[in-house]
C-alpha cells in the first residue's frame, strides 16, 4: 500500500534515485499512478508545505524536494497520458505571470493529455499577452491559469480581462485553479470554472467543451 512517509522522506532529502527505485516498484506490484499520485506524492508534498509554513525548512529545501517529485512524475508521465482515441479538444495552459510553481499545473497538463486533450503548456510565469498570443496561434477551446500564491491569484483575473479585451470573449473558456483558489474566487474574477485538483479538472475542461447550459452552473460549485 502506498503511503507518503517514504516520499516524505526522500523529497525532503532531495533523493532522487531514490525516488524513481520507489516509484518502480510501486507500479510493479501493481499501485496505479493514480495512487502513486495522489497518496504519495502529492501527500509528502503537502507536508514538505507545512514544514515549510513552520520554519523547519527553507527555499532550497523546498526546490530539492520539488526536484525529487519532478522525477517521480517522468515516470508516471508516460502512464498518465496514454491515450488513443479522437482528440478531445484543445486546451492552452501555463502559471501567472510571477508565479513559479509548475508541479500542480503539469499534473493538470497530464491529465488532460491522458483523457485525449490536446495541451499546449506555456509554463511558468506566463504574463497575459503571452497567453493572448497562444490564443491567436493554436485556437485553443479552454485556457488554464494555475496560481499557487495569493499575491499572483489577481493575476488570473488580469490575464482574463485582457483575453476578454483582446476579443476572445465568446471564443474560449476560463479554467483556474491552484491552492489558494476556490469556486467563489473563480466565479468573482470571471473564470467558467475551477476545479480543485487535476482529475476534476478534466471533468470540468469536458463540461466547458461540452457547452451545456444546465450543466454550467455545477461548473464552480463543484468546489467552493
Ligand atoms: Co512555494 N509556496 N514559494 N515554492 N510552495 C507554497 C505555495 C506555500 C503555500 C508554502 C507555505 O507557506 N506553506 C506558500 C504560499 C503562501 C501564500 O501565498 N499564501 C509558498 C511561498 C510563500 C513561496 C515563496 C514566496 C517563498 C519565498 O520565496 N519566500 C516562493 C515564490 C516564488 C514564486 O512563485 N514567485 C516559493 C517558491 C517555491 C519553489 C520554487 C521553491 C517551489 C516550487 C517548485 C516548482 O513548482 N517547480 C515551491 C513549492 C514546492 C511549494 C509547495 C511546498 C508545494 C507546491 C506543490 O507543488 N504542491 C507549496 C506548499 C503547498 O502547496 N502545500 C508552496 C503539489 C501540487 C501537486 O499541488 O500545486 O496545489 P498544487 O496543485 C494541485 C491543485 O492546486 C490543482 O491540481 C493540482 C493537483 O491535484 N491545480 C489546478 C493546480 N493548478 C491547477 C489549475 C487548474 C485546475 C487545478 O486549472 C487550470
């Protein structure tokens, strides 16, 4: 059974190899990556934030451990985004601008390429007319704003103005997620919808696709 006590371990002592050999095994006596994810990983990370928030560890720490997780995500990668069927639709997604945390919004990334959605990542710290410019070049059908701080939160609200502004308004649909983002804040700042971790995620980049009016308003409450 998959529990976050080893990854907590290895995260916080940046040990990579370590990881991977732990990942492996996980998937060879059967774990999904699903689980691997979501009991482990994500888990040790939670609590590599908390060590964090209490002062016990500091920034390097913090980036030695997101190394560590990095690793172990290439390996699930490949399982997460097998995918043959027809494409689902197209989805352009990256962090607000002064914002440098990618881990939860390369999850949403793989999940979306998993369930047969064409994703073009911009990255990080991605300011609104880069995003502008994805929009004109691949026509993407959803875009996704990922903020893990609440001082880049307002930034999601920005980047949508200026999409709304830059006449994309009824040509594409809003996303956000991320830590400090809930439902209401989604619904305040003008987004179609949130969703509160990766999977729902997908469910909910379906229902914008989807464009079904009766569905739309379960779009936000999903999460508040
Ligand atoms: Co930073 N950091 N960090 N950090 N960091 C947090 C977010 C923090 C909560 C830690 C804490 O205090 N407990 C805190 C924010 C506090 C706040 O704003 N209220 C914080 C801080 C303060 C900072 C700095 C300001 C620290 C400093 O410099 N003094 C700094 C800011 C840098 C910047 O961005 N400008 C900073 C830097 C960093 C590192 C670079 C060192 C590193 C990131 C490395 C990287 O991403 N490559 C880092 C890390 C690792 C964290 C924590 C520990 C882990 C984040 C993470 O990856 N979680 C984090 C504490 C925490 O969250 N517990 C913390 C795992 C990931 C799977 O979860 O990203 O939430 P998450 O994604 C989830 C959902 O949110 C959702 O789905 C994902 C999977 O289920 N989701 C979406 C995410 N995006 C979505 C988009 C969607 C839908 C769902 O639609 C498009």
């Amino acid at each position: 059974m998959i529990t976050k006590e080893k990854f907590y371990t290895f995260f916080r002592q940046g040990k990579i190899e370590e990881v991977k050999k732990l990942t492996q095994e996980a998937l060879r006596d059967g774990e999904s990556a699903d689980i691997i994810l979501k009991e482990g990983f994500i888990k040790a990370m939670d609590q590599v934030g908390n060590d964090f928030k209490n002062d016990e560890i500091y920034i390097p720490e913090l980036l030695i451990a997101a190394r560590a997780m990095h690793a172990g995500m290439a390996l699930l990668k490949p399982i997460l985004t097998q995918f043959s069927g027809i494409m689902a639709g197209k989805v352009v997604i990256g962090t607000v601008k002064g914002d440098l945390h990618d881990i939860g919004k390369n999850l949403v990334a793989m999940m979306l390429e998993g369930r047969g959605f064409e994703v073009v990542d911009l990255g990080i710290d991605v300011p609104s007319d880069k995003f502008i410019e994805a929009i004109q070049k691949h026509q993407p059908h959803v875009v996704g704003m990922s903020a893990l701080l609440t001082t880049t939160m307002m930034q999601m609200k920005l980047t949508i103005q200026s999409i709304k502004q830059a006449g994309f308004k009824n040509r594409v649909k809003f996303i956000v997620g991320g830590a400090p983002v809930t439902g209401t804040f989604a619904q305040e700042i003008g987004s179609d919808g949130y969703a509160p971790d990766a999977a729902s995620a997908v469910d909910v980049v379906k229902l914008l696709i989807s464009g079904s009016p009766d569905l739309i308003p379960k779009l936000h409450q999903t999460c508040v």
